[in-house]
C-alpha cells in the first residue's frame, strides 16, 4: 500500500515565514529562490485539501507571512537604525556598558590576532552624550578578552564604526582590558564549570581527541586541527562540529532511557526531556544556532514517536516559524538552512526508503542507510552552493562514524559531569569517549583520502538548478530502485566505483602544458613542466598536503627534481607533505629569512622524514632542468636570516623566479610586496613577460607600475574562494585588466594550465 503524503500544511506555513523573514531582513534576492519552495509546498499541501480548506492554507499562508516580515522588518531597522548606529557612522570615540551575550573568539588577521566578542548594550556614553539603549555590537580586543565569561557585564571604551549585514549595530574597536562590572549569573557560572570540566576530563588525550570530543558535546571545536576539520567537511561530517540537532537528541534520549530505568513514568518523562533540553542549551550556550539546533533536536524526538511523520512534519513546520519570529535573521544563515532540510528529508524520505530496504535487509541496517542518505540527499543542494562540491562518501562515512557518536556524545558529557566531583573518575571517563571519538577521526581522514570522496560542481543558478533535478529525480526514483535486491546492490555498486575510480577531467591536463597554477586554496602551488617524462618543478605547495596531491596526481607528476619554497608562510609550505609523498625528490631551495619559526620547524620535519636536502635559492644563477630555465633574481644574497615575525618581513623575503619554458618567459614572485618589487624594478629595468603570477594572491599591496610594466599577457592570481583577507583586491584586478591582458583566478577558474600551441599562448581552466 503506497505510503500517504504527510500533512505539508504547516510546512508550508513555514516557508511562506521564511518569505517574510527574507523580505523584512532586505535579503530581496532569496526571494525567488523561497517562493519557488512555497509553490512547490503550496501543491502538496493543497493536494490534501479541497475548496474552502485550500483557500483557508493559502490565508494562513499570508497572515504568517506577513507577520514574520513585520517581524523582521522592526527588528531590522531596530538594529541599523538607532542612535548607536548613528554614532558609529561617525567612528566616535564611546564607553559601552553591556553583557557578554557568546563566547569569546580567537581571530587571526593580517595585522595580529583579536578576540571578537558579542555584547548586548543596555547603555553608551559618548561625550556629553548618554544612551540607554539594548543593541548588541560586536567588539574586537585583545588576547585578555578571551578570559571572560559569557553572561559577564563589562565596560569597554574604544572606537565605534559601522557594521553590516543588519544583525548588530556597530562594531567596537578596542585596545584596552575588559572592565568586569558584574561576574555571570548562577547558571552561566554553572554551564562554565561543566564546560570546563570537560575540557578538564580529556586534558590528557592527543590533539584530535582533546579537541573532537567538546565538539561533539557542545560544539566547542577550540583547538581543533584545520586540516582535520577540512576531512569532516569532504565525508560530510561537518555537523558532528557543531551543535545540531543530532546532540540534543542524544543527550536527551540518554535522559530519558535513565529516568525509564528508574521507573520514571507517564507525564513526569516530558519533565525530564524539557529538562534534559533547558540543561542542554545552557551548556551548549543560548545562542542562535543552539536554540536551532534544541527546536531541531526535538521535531527528531516527536518524529520517532507513533505516526511521527505527520506529528513531525507538522512540529517542523511550527518551530521554524517560531524561530523565525524569534529571530528573523536565521533566514538567511546557512546553518538553520541545512538543519531545516536535513530534518525534513529525515521526516519526509526516510520512511520510504527505509520500508523499501526491508523487503531485503533487516530493519535496523534500512534505518542506518535511510537516514543519512535521506538528509545528505536534501542539503545536497544547499552544502553546492556553499561549499563548491558534492560529497559522495558523505552517507557512507556517517553511517560508519553514527555508532560511534552516541557513545562518544554521551560519555563525554558523563564524563565532564562525573569530573566535576572526581577529576580522576572523570578522565577515565573522558578517556573511553577519546576511544570512540578516534574511530571517527579515522574514518574522516580514510575517507577524506578517496580518489573521489567530493567532486566540484558549479555554484551559479544554472548549475543547482541541475542538481536540485537530479536530486528530484533521486527522491522520484530511489524507492523503486531500493526495493529490489539487484538494483540496490547496483546503486552501491555504482557508488564505490565512482568513489574509488578518479573520474579523468575531460581535457585535462591539456596538450602542451607549460605551467599550471593548482587550485589549493588560499595558497600558492605552481607545477612547471619540464618536458621530461612525469617529471615537474614545483613552486610553494599551498597550506594542505591534499590539494596539492591531487594536483600533481592528475598531471601526472612523479619526479621532482626541485621544489622551490618561496617563503615560510603556512599557506606556500603546509602542504609539502602532499608533494613528497610518493614521489622522488631532487632537491627544495627556500629563502635565506628563517621565518615564521612554525613554517621552518614543517619544512625541516617533512623534509628530513623524506632524506631530502634543503638549500638556499642561490641567486642570479641559473639552473636548467629539461625545458626549463630558473634563475633566482630575489632575495639578495647578503640578506637577513633572521625577522621579526610580521607578515611583510617574510613576504619580502619570498624568492621571486624568473623561468622559460619553451620560449615562453614566467614572472613568479611569491608574496613579495612594494618594498621589494619597488626594489626589484630597479635591478631589473626593462623587464618583460609572458606570464605573470601575480604577489601575494592579488592583494592591494602591489606596486602596480612595476607590474603593468612587465607587459604580460597572461596574469594568473591563486586565491582561495571566500577567504578572510579580501584577496584578490578589486583595484589590482582592475589594474592588470586595464592593460588588456588575461586575468585568471583559481578561486573561480579552478586550476589554471599555460599552454603553448602553435606558437601561440593560452589559457586552459579545469572548470
């Protein structure tokens, strides 16, 4: 008997709220993508009515809508509209008196390290001036302001400016300690000594442990390796990092199997799991995406329950509404987004393919393989977009991490809890969730190695657009396939062979390659080919030893000669471990500047492991390997060894090559700045090239006369998407364009290959 379509009706609700809450917050170019959502919903639920019940759904629908874009819209213009914001147009000089409303955070930026606090502002003084307002801010201090306490009331004076995005209203720039008026209240005091104790309990295990198993209790992912984070991200794990909804339900489903072991009973059970969700929260800290993930948890908890697909979709659909009048902003963060569709696919296609999985598994591995793949099927879209690729070892990897989470969840909270009267009780404890969490770990990091655990795909509307019809077309057609043994296994066939086989891209790497700049991020990865049979010259190695790895994998780079290393900065040097694995290596030069020391300590590791030597780029002399010729023009030779430890000491340290490679001449000048290209146009005057790797990942630092004078036809600019430090600078590729040559970014043209065909140069892009 085919399964009855759930009660969409306040799902449906729900998204004409989240119109409303796009429209009333200014996000007026979501819009299109909301109401085509509500269309669709509109359809299914209407489908279940008739007449005056259709036209009553559709009168609600409005009525909600517009209540969450009034909503949306005080709020919105509370908070860009008021007198703090005024003042902060004016970059005045201001005391603040607020609450610490979220946990300090360490950044790190060009200039230094600041640590970004949340305050909810209840009074600013400036001059003669005095406001009673609640706004929040957000300030940026020192390092001294990662010891206070959430819940904490502070003073701070400093320099106001403007914010945007709509969610705060000024920004606070601030040299000076935080000024404690008033200590937390009791259960912040609380929350802190539990978090604390955690912490504590697992003190003793290695980094990724220590780090991971905080994370997973209550999203506190302090200390975690980025490397490690990059691997979750790949196998689809990312929201075991997180607070979601799949920590509440654990926490609480542990709650409540304890009361029934102490024979709790009846109604006093939704006392423990209202307590079990207050307790969680307060650990977890009351913040937005806490709250999402509480309200989130508990439509999972409904959802297991009798008839759960109707109590949960209608539950669903009520918590995002309220949500949204609760604060109208989660329209627009990506988080709640994926939540939302992870639970609805959860409620909405796990039942069915479940049951279809049946017919030929036992029900509880149907169940392991539905859920995840049901609610990775309905973010697919979503994590394209943000995220540029698809995983597809995402179900598989969550299915092999899901029986270790609960464990881990639960026994790292036992154990957090247990150390607050027992510190040594407690490590052992916190010890047995190490064990559980370091089965995860391996499975990221197994899983992030595959051949093919994500392929990139298009971030544009024409390119989700497919893949939210292919994603339609899985929804359509995965119950049938399911159903039957033979075209099950086939599935699964199909997708251990596309995780397991590298999937050749077409035309690539193209006929007559030259040099290809390698898309590994925020970073620098040059490949110079020699014309030798798999054999290359490699130029800084970017920040991750995989990217890079792949790279030269699908050139098929199996010698190199030299690798030069044009400075120490994390994002041309971290991934050297990715170039010298599995390959044989020549030789690497790097600068004479021995900074930063954490660079030179990697180089010298990974280079002593692989009993390859290090030297100094000897300059002006000129080294010929295959086709190409090298010569180091930068640094001089009786340069400082020793600096600092600013960022631009060692950008200008960096060792700028100048290279050929069959009659086609390359400017690659690492990180070097004004300072030293001024320098550089001087020693070589009347310098000109085919190619231009543009500095510094086309930062505003730039000397750009000197730039445009090499009169390059190509320029190629290796950037991260969406990084930190505005790379590449507007003005920069403005400036190079302006000149009439060929600017390429790897942010938006992946990896970029030179060609030389008949004479003629050219650019081939992997995209």
């Amino acid at each position: 008997m085919p399964r009855q379509l759930p009660d969409l009706r306040t799902a449906f609700l729900a998204l004409f709220g989240w119109a409303g809450a796009l429209a009333g917050t200014g996000h007026g170019a979501l819009l299109p993508v909301a109401c085509g959502c509500t269309l669709v919903l509109a359809a299914g639920a209407v489908a279940r009515l008739r007449g005056r019940g259709a036209a009553l759904a559709v009168l609600a629908g409005l009525l909600v809508y517009a209540a969450v874009a009034t909503a949306a819209g005080v709020r919105y213009q509370r908070v860009t509209h008021n007198p703090l914001t005024s003042l902060a147009e004016t970059r005045a000089e201001a005391t603040l008196t607020g609450t610490v409303v979220d946990d300090p955070h360490l950044i790190h930026g060009r200039f230094g390290d600041q640590v970004l606090v949340r305050l909810q502002v209840r009074g600013v003084q400036a001059g003669d001036r005095a406001l009673a307002l609640r706004e929040p801010v957000l300030v940026f201090g020192r390092r001294s302001w990662l010891s206070v306490p959430l819940g904490t009331t502070v003073r701070v004076s400093g320099h106001l400016g403007p914010a945007s995005g709509g969610d705060v209203a000024a920004l606070v720039s601030t040299s000076a300690s935080p000024d404690i008026r008033a200590g937390p209240d009791p259960w912040w005091s609380a929350s802190g000594r539990v978090r604390a104790a955690l912490r504590e309990s697992v003190e003793r295990l290695p980094p990724d442990r220590r780090a991971l198993v905080p994370a997973l209790v209550d999203g506190d992912d302090a200390g975690l390796d980025p490397a490690l984070a990059d691997d979750f991200r790949t196998t689809g794990l990312t929201h075991l990092l997180a607070v979601s909804g799949t920590n509440l339900t654990l926490v609480v489903g542990f709650a409540l199997v304890v009361a029934r072991w102490l024979h709790v009973r009846g109604r006093w059970l939704y006392v423990v799991g209202a307590a079990g969700i207050a307790g969680f929260v307060l650990i977890a800290r009351a913040e937005p995406s806490v709250l999402r993930a509480a309200a989130m948890g508990s439509v999972a908890l409904l959802g297991m329950g009798a008839n759960g697909a109707d109590r949960g979709t209608r539950a669903l659909g009520v918590a995002t509404i309220v949500l949204l009048l609760v604060d109208p902003s989660l329209a627009s963060a990506v988080g709640f987004g994926l939540s939302v569709l992870a639970t609805a696919g959860i409620l909405l296609l796990a039942p069915t393919w479940r049951d279809a999985l049946c017919r030929w598994l036992p029900r509880w591995v149907a169940e392991a393989i539905a859920v995840p793949a049901a609610a990775q099927l309905a973010c697919t879209p979503l994590v394209a977009a943000i995220a540029g690729q698809v995983s597809l070892v995402a179900v598989v990897a969550n299915l092999l991490a899901a029986p270790a989470v609960g464990p881990a969840t639960v026994l790292g909270l036992l154990g957090g809890l247990v150390t607050l009267g027992w510190p040594a009780a407690g490590r052992v404890v916190g010890a047995a969730a190490g064990w559980c969490v370091e089965w995860i770990v391996q499975v990221a990091e197994r899983g992030a190695s595959l051949p093919t655990a994500a392929v990139s795909w298009g971030s544009g509307p024409v390119a989700l657009l497919v893949l939210t019809l292919v994603c339609a077309g899985v929804v359509l057609l995965a119950p049938r396939l399911l159903a039957r043994r033979s075209t099950g296994l086939a599935c699964c066939g199909v997708m251990v062979v596309a995780v397991l086989v590298r999937v050749p891209t077409p035309g690539w790497p193209p006929t007559g390659w030259l040099m290809v700049a390698c898309d590994v991020g925020q970073g620098d990865g040059l490949v110079l080919n020699t014309g030798l049979a798999h054999t290359a010259v490699v130029v800084d190695a970017g920040p991750d030893p995989k990217p890079m790895d792949r790279c030269l994998d699908d050139l098929g780079v199996s010698r190199v000669p030299l690798v030069v290393l044009t400075h120490f900065h994390a994002d041309h040097v971290d991934g050297l471990p990715g170039v010298l694995d599995g390959r044989s290596v020549g030789v690497v030069w790097v600068t004479r500047l021995r900074d930063p020391p954490e660079g030179v300590s990697l180089v010298r590791a990974a280079t002593a492991s692989a009993g390859v030597a290090t030297e100094a780029a000897p300059y002006a002399e000129t080294r010929r390997i295959g086709d190409i010729t090298l010569e180091p023009v930068w640094p001089l030779p009786d340069s400082q060894t020793t600096g600092p430890g600013d960022g631009s000491t060692a950008n200008n340290a960096s060792v700028v090559l100048l290279a050929r490679i069959r009659g086609v001449s390359f400017f690659l000048g690492g990180d070097v700045e004004p300072e030293g290209q001024e320098q550089l146009a001087t020693a070589l005057p009347g310098l000109q090239v085919d190619v231009l790797k543009v500095p510094h990942h086309g930062s505003r630092y730039q000397d750009l006369p000197f730039l445009r004078s090499l009169h390059s036809r190509l320029a190629l600019i290796s950037v991260g998407a969406d990084n930190d430090y505005g790379h590449p600078a507007p003005e920069t590729v403005a400036g190079l364009a302006a000149t009439g040559e060929t600017v390429l970014r790897t942010d938006r043209d992946g990896s970029i290959a030179v060609v030389e065909r008949d004479g003629a140069l050219a650019a081939v892009t992997s995209r």
